[in-house]
C-alpha cells in the first residue's frame, strides 16, 4: 500500500510540473 501510494504521489509530482510549464508556455 505505502509503496503504491508513494508512486502515485511520484507520478503526480512529475506530472505537476509539467502542466505549470505548459501554462507559462
């Protein structure tokens, strides 16, 4: 569980970012 959660929260992490420099851009 711990595991799967923190995988979720690594992708989302990574994926945030990318939505900010797509809204700058």
């Amino acid at each position: 569980m711990n595991v799967d959660t923190n995988e979720k929260i690594l992708m989302i992490d990574l994926c945030t970012p990318i939505v900010d420099i797509k809204n700058e851009a």
